[in-house]
C-alpha cells in the first residue's frame, strides 16, 4: 500500500480559496497512491481561533466538494485533514473528512479531545462523542481498518486502544502541532505504534498559525515503533509503501495486546 502525506503549509497571505484549490492540485497529483493524507485544518490554521466561525463549513461546503472531486481524480483513499464544520445551531466542530476513491463521502470524524484548556479550540468549539473508524476496501488498501485521531487526541491512549478494539491496523491523525513541542509529537506517534502495534500515519502542516510556528516532521511509524519516514520543517509530500499483512505479523509474533488486563481496581 502506498500512502502519501501532504505536509501544507499555510500562510496567511495565502487566500483559503487559493490554497483550496492548491491542495485539490496536490492531491490529484497523488495518482500512484493508495492513500492520501493532509493535516488538520490547513484551509484556516489550527491556531487562528479568530477566524474558527467566520470559515465554518458544512459537510458539504467548498472544501468538502473540492477534496472529494480530487480524490475521484486521482482515485485514491483521502483522508482530507479537517475543516470547522458548522453543525447544529451555533455548535462548531474540528471535523475530519474521509473520501472513497470515486470521490464520495466515507467517514467523519468530531474531533474529541478539544486543545486550548481554558482557551482557544477547547472554549469555541463542542466535542465530538464518538471513535470512529474506516474500512479501506481495495486492492491496494487491503481492507484495512483505520482509526481516526486528531492532533491532541494522540496525547490520550485510552482513544487509541478503543479503536483497537474496533479492529484498527493503522491510525490516521492529521494535525497542526506547534514546532515548541515537536518532540513530544515524535515520541507520541511511535508510542501509540508500538503499544497498539499498529502503523501510525501522522501528517502536520507547516508554516506560521497565528504566529504559532507549526512542527512539520510528519511521520509514519511501523506497527514496531520504527520510522519509516519523516519530513522536514518546510511544505513537502511524504510517500512510503506500507506492508498491509505486517500488522497481523507483527501481533502474532509479540501477542502482547492478548495479555491486556481489563478492569483492574482502582488503587485505594
């Protein structure tokens, strides 16, 4: 399987529509994947919390349109990063967008763990309530399952081992992490690899959010804790062939996950 992670950097010079239609550039471009994978909200900039309501989208909003007519054209597996979707009312949501390769709507995804504390993303937008997953049918894919995470959510194991309860091989997790903390974004992606043996596909945008210096180094690790590959700083396509049946190996060979203890007491 070949996957591709579009590391985009967004700069504020840079009009939405004009890096909209960049990115369904891009994207078509990726005809020799599988799967293609962008970070977490590029059309606005994960920090630019100011802008979060007036660029709100519905699910079938400019964005949603564009990347689902990229992905049919180059007939690929797009996980589309996420947009502030417009829900209900006045409820926003940081929301994840997955495609079919004929360009139809798969899966979506409310992002759960809101970052910001007191702050930001956790004060402006609702929380999304459920784990989510999504059958990659193919034959490049193989039917694998991937469980879908966002940024912040890769600091909260608990998500990842419900998904792979739900049957999740791989992990797709888009983000916007800042540069400050790119070591933690490194060490977080291999531990969720290695402890739910499972890939973990990490795709970060580049660039300045609101003056917050993005980390870029989006990475792909194997269900063994390894890195497969990494980019750098700056805007750049990442491409690694993946090994769909490694998974199953790596699992048979180290059952660690059959000797999971559930329900232990809580210590007094």
């Amino acid at each position: 399987m070949r996957a591709a992670l579009l590391q985009i950097a967004v700069r504020p010079d840079e009009p939405v529509a004009e890096r909209r239609d960049r990115v369904a550039a891009l994207v078509r471009e990726q005809h020799t994947a599988d799967l293609v994978l962008l970070p977490e909200l590029w059309t606005v900039g994960a920090f630019a919390f100011d802008t979060f309501r007036e660029r709100a989208e519905s699910l079938d909003g400019p964005t949603a349109l564009a990347m689902g007519e990229a992905a049919a054209a180059a007939r690929v597996w797009l996980h589309a990063g996420s947009i502030i979707e417009r829900g209900v009312g006045d409820a926003l949501y940081n929301t994840s967008l997955v495609f079919a390769p004929d360009g139809t709507p798969h899966r979506t995804y409310r992002k759960i763990h809101r970052f910001g504390f007191d702050r930001g993303e956790a004060t402006l937008l609702a929380r999304g309530e459920e784990t989510v997953t999504a059958v990659l049918d193919g034959p490049g894919t193989a039917g694998l399952t991937a469980g879908l995470a966002t940024c912040y959510d890769l600091r909260f194991p608990e998500q990842f081992r419900l998904l792979v309860d739900a049957g999740a091989e791989l992990f797709l997790v888009p983000a916007g992490w800042p540069a400050v903390r790119r070591a933690h974004w490194s060490l977080l992606a291999r531990a969720r690899a290695v402890e739910s043996q499972a890939y973990v596909l990490a795709c970060g945008t580049a660039g300045t959010h609101a003056g917050v210096e993005q980390a870029g180094h989006s990475v792909v690790v194997d269900p063994w804790g390894e890195v497969l590959a990494e980019a750098g700083p700056g805007e750049e396509t990442l491409v690694v062939d993946l090994d769909p049946a490694f998974v199953a190996k790596s699992r048979a060979e180290f059952p660690a996950l059959r000797d999971r203890v559930l329900g232990v007491p809580t210590p007094r």
